[in-house]
C-alpha cells in the first residue's frame, strides 16, 4: 500500500469511527496536530474540531459509513480520491464527494479540501 493509501485510510477509519474514544483515536493517526479539514459546509482544524465534526455528521446520517469510490492518486505529498456517504441499510448514498489532501512528514494528513459532488435536498 502507498504512503496515500495508508493516508486514505486511515482518513476512512476516522470518518467511520462511531464510539467517541476509537473516533478520538482515529482522528489522531490520521491527522497531524495541526490538522485542517475544509469543504463547502465546514472548516475546523486541531483534533478535537475535526472529531467533533465527524460526530456530528454521525448524528446526521446515522447507519451510514463512508466509502472510497475508484482509486487514491496521489504525488509530491498531494492525493486525491472520491467517496460516498452510503446507508448500511439499503446500499443509498445520499452524499458523494471528491477531496484533495496534503501529507505532513510523517504521513498523517495536514490538509483536506472537501468538495461534495452530492448532497440530499433540504
């Protein structure tokens, strides 16, 4: 596996991380401290905004898991990877995105910048 897919992850581990200690934890090996996360709805850095912004996004849409569609492609600390927000249930994905990240040195996630390519209508 490449240093970007191990990044991706990881990235899936946390955002897939239901109970508050394993998210924790989650966010930590895949973020590095200073960690941002950016899209259209949202822009919280540090760990403890980037794991209380995937509890919430549980408590939105609970029984669903985010899933990596297609491949990671990534080079120069840069990748890039699309997903969906897919129903455990039923196999829906109401919300699909594409994001782009950096790498810090240690591999960790310094930078995601999320764009949602789906969203359900309000």
């Amino acid at each position: 596996m490449s240093t970007y897919e191990t990044a991706v992850a990881r990235y899936f581990a946390a955002w897939n991380a239901a109970e508050a200690v394993a998210l924790k934890q989650a966010v930590a090996d895949a973020w590095s401290e200073d960690g941002v996360y950016t899209d259209p709805l949202a822009d919280v850095s540090g760990h403890e905004g980037i794991a209380g912004l995937i509890a919430g996004v549980h408590e939105q849409f609970p029984g669903h898991e985010f899933r990596l569609t297609g491949d990671v492609d990534g080079h120069h600390g840069i990748a890039r990877f699309s997903w969906e927000l897919v129903s455990v249930a039923d196999g829906s994905a109401p919300v699909a995105g594409s994001d782009v990240v950096t790498l810090a040195e240690d591999g960790r996630l310094r930078t995601v910048l999320g764009f949602l390519d789906r969203v359900p209508a309000v």
